[in-house]
C-alpha cells in the first residue's frame, strides 16, 4: 500500500474523500482492529471512549487537537492530527458546519508557523468512526508549530 504524499492529500482540503476512507497501512489497521475489538469487550463505543478520554478532560476548550493514533498512510514529513469539536460547549457545537468549519480553520491557522501548509476536511457520514463528536482530520506539512497537541 503506498502511502499518500502532500500533493495526494492537498485535493481533500475542504473536500472530503466521497467514495472511500483513505487508507491506513496494514500494522495500524491491525492496530485499530485490536482497539475496536478491546472496547467492543469492554462494551462501549468509540465515541464513547472519545468523550470519555478526551473530550471530558477538555470540558472548558471549544476545540481539542490530538494526534491521530490510527493515522492514515501519509509520507513521513506530513502529521496526522484530529481537530476534535467539543459537544460539551453550546455556542460551538450548535453552530452551522460553515461557522464550525471557519472556527476550526480559523483556530489551526493561528497556531502554525506561517510557513506550515495545511489540510483539513471532515469526513463524510459514511467514512466517519466518531459520528458522535465533530472532528476533523488535520494534516500539517512542516512545523506543528504551537499546537497544543495530545496523544488520544
């Protein structure tokens, strides 16, 4: 499986993949099948286990950035991130995808160095594992910058 390079990912910035999730390599799909099948016998949802883990934690941030610990099969000098929308805020949850979007865009934006390039889109209903929280997949070609970014 070849991995995506800048140039692949730059046609999804705000434009999500219609017909398929981008693909991970094989040892992080494993990975990402071993994670499903712990909270599936644990008896919770993914989404769950993102309001529990991250979201919960952040309760007073309208946005939470977080390293993609499943992330796609991207080049080396490109990050995965999520950019995750915390449900817990009102004001920001509530609002139309155009001002979610520009907030979020807008937020990222402000934390990278100006010379990083990047990538954002969500993900279309049918290619999303969290339905439950807005997230976004980030992509980031260069210095992260001050990113406030966590481990899942």
């Amino acid at each position: 499986m070849s991995e995506l390079s800048w140039e692949d990912l730059t046609k999804y910035d705000d434009n999500p993949p219609e017909d398929k999730a981008l693909p991970r390599s094989t040892s992080v799909q494993k990975r990402y099948g071993g994670y499903l099948g712990a909270l599936k016998k644990k008896g919770i949802t993914i989404g769950q286990d993102v309001m529990d883990r991250i979201i919960k934690n952040h309760h007073e941030q309208q946005i939470i950035v977080t390293k993609n610990d499943f992330p796609y099969n991207v080049a080396a000098d490109i990050h995965h991130l999520v950019v995750w929308i915390n449900p817990l805020i009102y004001e920001l949850s509530s609002a139309s995808d155009a001002k979610r979007d520009q907030f979020a865009r807008e937020y990222v934006k402000s934390l990278l160095p100006q010379s990083a390039e990047f990538v954002m889109f969500e993900n279309l209903a049918n290619n999303k594992s969290v339905a439950t929280v807005h997230h976004y997949q980030l992509f980031v070609h260069g210095e992260i910058g001050m990113l406030p970014v966590e481990k899942l």
